[in-house]
C-alpha cells in the first residue's frame, strides 16, 4: 500500500502550485511543474541503510545494534551542543505585529485619512486668518476625536492579537528520551538528531526517527498521509529504489502510536522534518484578502468619492451665490463641514468593537478566531464541508449492540439486569453475575484484549491525540468514563464497555495467557489461548506428573471469518449446532449491523484439555482452529455527537449546503448521514453490508459519492452533483477534499471546510473559511486555518455561522444609522449657501453630531443580538455587498429626510415663536443674525437689536441640534432590527439604553450649560421646539414598522424591495 506516497506528492505539488498561483508567463508555469515534481525524499537514505549503519553514521547516538532498546543515547553535552548548533525541534512561529505596528496601523483608515485632511485645511484656514479662532478649534477637535478613535480601536484589535499570540505558544507535551543510558522525560523542543526516542502506546512522535527496535508498533498516520486505519511499522531496512513514503520503519514527526512500543533515532527536527517542509510552504502563501475587508475598503471608497463631490459642488455653488466673497467661511461651511457630515466617523471604532465582542461570544462557543475578519465570511457561508470523524460523531468508538442469545441487546450495563456496585466481590463472582453466553463474551473482550489499562485512579480516558495544554483544558471541560485506557479504537471501546459492568483488570488477572496470534488484516481474528491463574499456579506439579489441564481459546476478529471455523451456536449457555436457521439469523444480524454503519466484531471460545507440558503452534497443529462455538457480536461504531442533529436541521433552516466528507465507507457514511438528519431514513432502500443502493428523491436533495468517482466528473456532472444541498463524499482522500471545495467555489459557493491533518492544509487554505480542529486537529492544520474549534464540534460551527451573520446584520444597521445624518446636516448649510438662511447648525454643533453624539448609539448596535429569524433566512449571496440600493435608498431617502424636516421645522418654529416668519429669514445671513449685524425689522414691526438676532439664531441652531440628535435616537431603536418588529424583539440592549441616555445629556449640556453654550453657539429654545423630534421619532416608528411587516410578509413586492435593506 502506497497511500501515504500518493497523498503527500499530491500535497506538496498543490501547496507549491497555491504559492505559485496567478503566474502569467511560460517560465513561471515551468517553475510550478519543476516544484511540483520535486521529491521531497530526496534527503532522506536512513530507511535504507541497515541497522549497523546507522550505528556508524549517528556514532554519538551508541547504538546497540543487537538489542535497541539498550542503546546508551546521546550524552547531555553532546545534545546541548546540537541544540545549540541546530536549533529547536519546533516550527517557526507566524509573524507577529509589535503594538507599536499595530497603533499606527488604525491610521491607515481612509475615513481617518480624510478627516485629517479636513483638519489640516482647518489649521491653513487659521493660518490664512488667525482673526477666526474657530478654524484651530475645528482642526484640534478633529484631530483628538481621531487619536481617540484610533485608541479604543487600538486597544481592542490588540486583545485579539494577544489571544492569538497566546494560542500560538502553547506548551508542548513531553516524549521519553535515552540519554546517558537512562530514559527521562524531555520537552519535545529539546530534541536534536542522534537522540533515541521511546514510543509508547498513547504517544505522539516528536521528530522524524528511523525505527531500530519496536514490538508490535502501530501508528495512526492520518494527520500526514491521510491514511485513516492504524498501520504496522518496523525496524527493517528498506530497499534501494523505495522512498521514505513507501517504507514502513520512518515514522513521520505528528503520528500517533495507539499499540506497541518503538525506538527509534531522531533524523530530522523542527523544519528539516516533513511535517516541517509542508508547513513552510503551506504557510508561506500569502493570505487572500477576505471579503469584509473588501466590502469595508469599498464603502469607505464610496463615501470619499460622495464626501469629496458634495463638498466640491457645494462650495462652487456657494461661491457663485455669493460672488465670490467671503471664501474663508464658505470654505470652512460650505466644504470641510460636508465633507465631515458625509463621513460617519463611529464606523471604524464600531467594527473593531463588534468584531471583538462576536470574538469573545465565539470564544464562549468554542471556536477560536485567528483573523477576526474572517467572521463575516463565515456568515456568509453556503456550504460546509465537513469531516465526520470528531467533528459530526463523537470521535470515540463506542459499543452500541450486542447480538447474543439469537437475539439484539443494547449495550448498556443496566439493560442486562445486573450492576456492579458491590466491589467487594472478585472479578469471576462478579462475572458469574451474568448469564452465559454474556459472561463469557465478557470474558473475551476482557482478556483477548492489548488496550491497555493504564490506572483505575483516574476519572479520565485518553484522546486519541493531544497537541497541547490547551487540549488538555479542553477535553477535561468534556464528560468521560472511568478510567485510562490506550490502544487500537475498537479494542478501547470493547473494553470501555466491559469496565462498565465489571472490573476488567481482575478479570484480566484471573487468566494466565499460555500462547497467542495477535490480529492482522490478512487473517482478521485475535486469537489467545489462556488457562484460569489458578490452573497456572499449579502448572509445574502437573508438567511433573505429565497431567493435562483445561484451555480456554478465545478468540475476536471479523464475524464472517469466525462463523466459518465454528460448529455451534451458544445459546443461553448451550453449544447449540449451527444449522442454516441459525446460520441465517448470523447472517441478519451481521447485515442489520453493517447498513447501520457499524464496525462487527464477533467473539468465540473453545475449551479442551491437554497435556500441561503442550507446546503450541498454528502450524503443528496443536491449537483447535474448527469446533469453536460462537457467542454473539458487538456493533461499534463513532455516534453522533448528541447536538449534530439539532445543528443539521439548523443549517437545512438557514439554507446551508452540507457536505459530509470522510474517507469512511459508503454504507458507514450514509448510517451516519440518516442517524443525523441529512438523509430521511425512508429513502434508502435495498441495503446491505457491502453495498448501498439509494434512491433518490425528487426534489434531488441528497447524494452520496465515493471519492474515486470525482475526478472523472466533467462540468456538467459537477454542476448536477452540486445542485443536491446534502452530499455524502465516502472514500475521499485530502486531494478530493479539495477538489470539492474549488469545484464548489467555481459554482459561487461560499465554502467552509473542515480539516484536522497536515495534508488537509491546501483545503483549508483554499476554502473561503478553513476550520482546523483543535483537539485532533495537528499544528499545521491550525496554523493554515481561520478559526480553530476547540471542541471539534460541527455545531460550534453553526454557532459560528449565526454569529457572522450577525455581525453583517449590525454592521448594516450602524451603518444605516451613521449615514442617516447626511441630510440633517447639509440642509442647513444649502439653505444657508443657496437662498440666505441663517446658518441652521454650526461648525461645532456639525462636529458634536459626528464626533460626539452619534458614536455612542453607532458603538452600541455591536452588543445588539440576532433577531429571532436570522437562522431562518437563506445565506446572502456572494455578490450581495454591505451597502446596497436598498440601504442607500433608505437612509438618504427616508430616514436622513425625515429627520432633516424634524430639524427644518423645529429651526423655523423657534424662530416663528419669536416673531420670525419663515419667508422673512431668505437672504438675511449676509447682513442680519450674526455680531455687528444691523437692526432688522420683523413684518409685524417689531425691530431687533444684533444681540437680539444673536440669541435668536443661537436659540434657532439649537432647535434643529435637538431636532437632530433627539430624531437620531429615536431612530437608533428602529435600527435594532431588520425585519423583526421592535416590540417583538424587545430593547434588551443595555449599552443602547445607556447611549441614548448620553445623548440626552449632552444635548442638554450642549444647550443649557454656560460657556458650554458660546462654544456650540447655542441657546435655550422655546419648549415647543422639543416636540417635533418626539412627533418625528413616531412617524419613523410607523414608517419602519409596515416597513418590516412588508419584508416579512410581501418581500417580492416592488416597493417593499425599495427600502429593504
């Protein structure tokens, strides 16, 4: 078997055609094919060279060449000068940004970028006239606002980025080393070529090592071949025409040892090793600018171009007006108040801070951001192609049935009538608790058995791999069983459920094993001979008196190989024949079985007598292998975490493709598939153990492939295979992987992937969200991807998925609150400029509105929660952008309107309560309403003074501020939601409730206070004034409420699509 070659000549050749994408020349393509050609074994000659030749080349490392596991080691010195001279055995870590970076960094925003050039103009404005103070403080205030800006945004990127870092240096666990001649525990980072390390069962391999020495030594390799069975590896030295990929006595840096023990010697470390190799060029890929970023970039390119425009036309259209005179104020007014009413300053601070918070509520959620960017593509999610091992199931092989007694038991101690809560009674009363032919299959997975039982004082069971304390903290947040058990996955979930009906260590102590076949692929059974302890002890008085002794054969391995060998069936104890009746029953049970996906394991003994001197051996003769008697069989299998199924039917609610790639088989993949929801049960038909014939519904919902099939598929099968929402991909290897995703990608699809290997980098880069298990998942895998679950569970990434659509959802409507005060504050500057008003808002008022008032209300929609139907709606599609026609149309169109006629009215009423008609105010700004202004006479007659006037427009310009900030926060309730009424919803926002709350207060400091007052030109007004916004604010109650009733109910109807956003 060839796999691991197969798979990481695939990998690396894509990694290094990633790198090399977008090449547009000839010679650039040649560069791909040659790295892609590359054989990275190139290196390596450990594999071949015998053992006596290592022992020559690695000199230091004293070598026992007769038997390994005595090899001195290297000396302390000897690895201390090594680690000094080659450096640790760990992976160069990602780049890091310093604060300093990442302070200056905030002010690359173009909004930031624009309002300091609005303040630089204000400072030359001063400089050209420093007779008007007002400019300075402009420029000042702009430039603090900024710099405080740029600060919260600061302080809340770098708790991210500290979370990362701190996820990025995590401790390793420890690996056992021979040194001096003494095996001691060493940080896997100490490691140096020469040294000689001790694999155990439950232990991961710290560096590339060349096997010298093992004993039934099985690695799980998955992480770098994709090869997901265990496979047996050896000291023997290779041929020379093999590569390391095909040879089986290098073990690979990132396997899993899950039986037997190896020694080996270290010959790569850190990034010299392959694991190393792949992930340099795996991470070495520049990141794609994900879509958030580029829907930000755009609607900030937006609003420059407009900002710009608007101030352009409206200062020539005010020079005109006024025939060219006084161009400092109309500077000032008529450009650099545009452009800073078009910029909605709380934007940048805004997203940091929601980006940060949905971070935090992920983290919450188990799923740990890297980039946190990226959560708005992970709202935008179409497709999830996700593994099943750990991520759909519970990455835990667990018996589910037992067929005994001709009859189906589930596996569960209080379903079989009996319980072991006595302890004080020994392990065969304990056993004798149990009706055969129970007790004595009992027996059998108890003691024909290699899990080991590592200590009965521990509440915890050992994962399959662990890569870091993380991990550990992680997995013991998780319920577990009894005690620590290690080795292959069916015999630790054999023996788990054994443990919780007896205590399977006594059990093992009351058996002496006298000869044994362990288990291979090519004969498919464990076979054991054994003798009660008892019986042992009296073995050399009964070899003395040449007496023979009862065996006990016990023997576990694939039902159909056992049946064959077997002359009966136990039932309740009796060896019954196994005639055709009985021989169908097996046959139905092992059926019903395998369709349910599961893994078969029978059991079967055999007791006879002989001489208590025997010597046996398959080959003599002398071990029983026909007339055994059958006992029943056990369904094993990785059940579905208990939350998929809820998590499948959120995503079929939400409209999201799932896709389910595994390298299982297909009938075990499509089991999983109906247990969890993404196939109906009712619709597969004909099944049994090899194969599975499904048919499909009309609506073409489901499929279920084998990754052999793909790469045959033309466009067009692609396309009739993609149109299904729930796929089974069975049998895939990492190049399927991704393959799924670049075909699902070429069809518009927003992909996520799951992936926890090294060869699973290329998908996990390729995809618009690559996810990377935290538990299984290896260091590169984590490293390649976005986010990383900590709880390696399909329903975190849901969880995950309504969080980034959330985050769309408040960024639209922060957005459509900060754009809403356009209008309110270009209407008094165009009334000013084009027909002589007297200036509605001031400069500072402008600036308090942008700076001040809107930010806490715009800050505040990040803390608001999903609406009750943001599960409910189909994903956005992938041209959708953050602003739309519809967002545009609404709050220019409406709601900046609305609200400007609240302050128009509200500026007009002040005045008219002071005996100021409205027609009477046209063309008075140049020489009325201002210091120094002449007497003006009202129509009724009445003549005010200058100081009158002043105080009249002050009283007017505060009118329409209140008008304004009032409306906005009247607004800012309507912003809280999309589609779902206010009153459905609620206004559970604390932070909103306190914005609004700010802003009341400063309005009234803004209007009221002293000193306050002469900087924002402000005077008390009429009370009257203060209830246009309320009247203003109900209407846009209304407006928004049918607005809403229409999406929900009519949301095809053209008017409706008009202000849908």
């Amino acid at each position: 078997m060839i796999i691991p070659l197969t798979y990481l000549g695939f990998l690396l050749g894509v990694i290094r055609m990633l790198r090399c994408r977008g090449a547009k020349n000839d010679t650039e393509n040649n560069s791909v094919k040659e790295a892609t050609h590359k054989d990275l074994s190139a290196s390596f000659v450990e594999h071949q060279m015998h053992i006596a030749q290592l022992s020559e080349r690695f000199f230091h490392s004293h070598i026992d060449i007769v038997e390994p596991k005595r090899s001195k080691g290297l000396t302390k010195q000897e690895a201390a000068h090594k680690l000094q001279t080659d450096g640790k055995n760990a992976l160069s870590p990602p780049k890091t940004i310093s604060n300093m970076e990442l302070f200056f960094r905030q002010f690359k925003n173009l909004l930031w970028l624009l309002m300091f050039g609005a303040a630089a103009l204000c400072f030359l404005t001063y400089i050209y006239d420093p007779t008007d103070a007002l400019n300075l403080y402009v420029g000042i205030f702009i430039v603090a606002i900024v710099f405080l800006m740029c600060i919260v945004s600061f302080f809340e990127e770098k708790k991210g980025v500290e979370v990362v870092r701190a996820f990025q240096t995590l401790m390793p666990t420890s690996c056992q080393v021979i040194r001096d001649g003494k095996e001691i525990l060493l940080n896997p980072e100490e490691l140096v070529v020469g040294d000689i390390v001790v694999v155990r069962s439950g232990c991961k391999v710290p560096a590339d090592m060349r096997i010298i020495g093992c004993t039934d030594f099985f690695l799980e390799t998955s992480s770098i071949t994709g090869e997901a069975e265990p496979l047996e590896f050896n000291a023997k030295d290779a041929a020379v025409n093999v590569s390391i990929f095909e040879s089986y006595n290098i073990a690979f840096n990132g396997s899993f040892c899950v039986d037997g023990e190896g020694y080996g010697i270290v010959i790569r470390t850190g990034e010299n090793t392959v694991i190393g190799q792949i992930a340099s060029l795996t991470l070495g890929q520049k990141d794609k600018k994900c879509k958030f970023e580029t829907e930000i970039e755009r609607f900030v390119q937006f609003i420059t171009i407009m900002a710009i425009t608007m101030a352009t036309v409206i200062f020539s259209i005010g020079l005109i007006v006024n025939g060219g005179n006084d161009v400092i104020r109309l500077f000032v007014t008529g450009f650099l108040m545009v452009i800073i009413a078009n910029v909605p300053q709380g934007l940048p601070t805004t997203v940091t801070t929601e980006l940060t918070i949905i971070a935090r509520r992920m983290a919450k959620k188990n799923v740990f951001l890297k980039k946190l960017e990226k959560i708005d593509s992970v709202g935008a999610t179409t497709v999830i192609a996700s593994d099943k091992t750990g991520t759909l199931t519970k990455n835990c092989m667990t018996v589910t049935d037992l067929w005994y007694n001709n009859s189906y038991n589930s596996a569960r101690p209080e379903n079989t009538g009996r319980t072991t809560k006595k302890r004080n009674l020994n392990a065969m009363n304990t056993l004798g608790w149990y009706d055969a032919p129970l007790s004595d299959i009992l027996s059998v997975i108890c003691v024909c058995n290699k899990a080991r039982i590592e200590s009965n004082l521990t509440t915890k069971i050992r994962p399959p791999r662990v890569d870091s304390e993380l991990d550990l903290t992680v997995y013991r947040s998780q319920p577990v069983k009894e005690m620590l058990i290690s080795g292959n996955p069916s015999e630790v979930a054999l023996l788990r459920y054994a443990s919780g009906m007896l205590d399977a260590k006594e059990v093992r102590d009351n058996f002496h094993v006298v000869f044994e076949v362990p288990f291979n692929s090519v004969r498919k059974y464990h076979l054991i001979l054994v003798t009660t302890e008892s019986t042992w002890n009296e073995m050399d008085e009964r070899k003395r008196m040449n007496a023979d002794v009862e065996f006990i054969l016990m023997i576990k391995g694939a039902p159909e190989v056992l049946i064959k060998s077997c002359s009966s069936l136990n039932i309740d104890g009796v060896s019954m024949e196994l005639n055709e009746k009985r021989m169908d029953d097996f046959n139905e049970a092992y059926e019903t079985f395998g369709d349910e996906g599961c893994r078969v394991i029978g059991f079967a003994t055999k007791k006879f007598r002989a001489p208590a001197s025997s010597v046996f051996s398959i080959k003599s003769n002398t071990v029983p292998m026909d007339g055994w008697d059958f006992l029943g069989m056990s369904a094993i299998m990785d059940p579905p975490r208990d939350d998929t199924p809820r998590a499948i039917k959120a995503c079929k609610e939400a409209g999201i493709k799932v896709y389910m790639v595994t390298g299982d088989h297909k009938s075990t993949a499509t089991a999983i598939a109906r247990q969890i929801g993404m196939i109906d049960s009712e619709e597969v038909t004909n099944l049994d153990h090899h194969r599975q014939v499904i048919r499909r519904t009309n609506s073409q919902d489901w499929a279920v492939i084998t990754g052999p099939e793909l790469p045959a598929l033309n466009e067009k099968q692609w396309d009739a295979l993609l149109e299904h929402r729930y796929i089974v991909f069975a049998r895939t290897t990492p190049e399927h992987k991704l393959l799924i995703v670049t075909e699902s990608q070429k069809r518009g699809e927003c992909v996520t992937v799951t992936g926890d290997g090294v060869n699973d980098a290329p998908a996990l880069k390729k995809a618009d969200v690559g996810v990377a298990m935290g538990l299984a998942g290896s260091d590169v895998a984590k490293q390649a991807a976005d986010i990383i679950l900590l709880d390696d569970n399909f329903s975190s990434i849901v969880a995950g998925i309504e969080e980034g659509r959330l985050l769309f959802d408040n960024l639209r409507k922060t957005i459509a609150y900060t754009m809403t005060h356009m209008w309110p504050e270009l209407v008094p500057v165009m009334l000013n400029f084009f027909f002589g008003f007297p200036l509605g808002l001031t400069p500072v008022q402008i600036l308090s509105i942008d700076l001040i008032t809107d930010i806490p209300p715009a800050v505040s929609l990040a803390y608001e929660g999903p609406e009750a139907d943001i599960m409910l709606q189909p994903p956005r599609k992938k041209e959708t952008h953050l602003v739309t026609k519809g967002l545009i149309t609404y709050t220019y169109l409406f709601m900046s309107i609305f609200i400007s006629v609240g302050g128009v009215v509200a500026y007009l009423l002040s005045y008219y309560l002071n005996g100021v008609r409205p027609l009477e105010l046209a063309f008075t700004a140049n020489d009325h309403f201002k210091v120094g202004a002449s007497n003006f006479t009202t129509s009724s007659g009445v003549v005010l003074t200058a100081a009158e006037q002043v105080h009249m427009a002050a009283q007017a310009a505060a009118a329409f501020h209140i008008a304004v900030v009032v409306g906005q926060a009247w607004h800012l309730w309507m912003c809280l939601t999309r589609r779902v009424s206010i009153f459905v919803h609620g206004m559970a926002n604390i932070v909103a409730i306190l914005a609004v709350i700010i802003d009341l207060l400063l309005i009234c400091l803004f209007t009221f206070v002293p000193g306050v007052q002469y900087v924002f030109g402000s005077a008390p007004p009429p009370w009257e004034c203060w209830l246009v916004p309320v009247v203003v604010g109900i209407w846009i109650w209304i407006f928004n409420e049918v607005r809403k009733y229409g999406i929900r109910n009519y949301p095809k109807n053209k008017l409706v699509q008009i202000v849908k956003w």
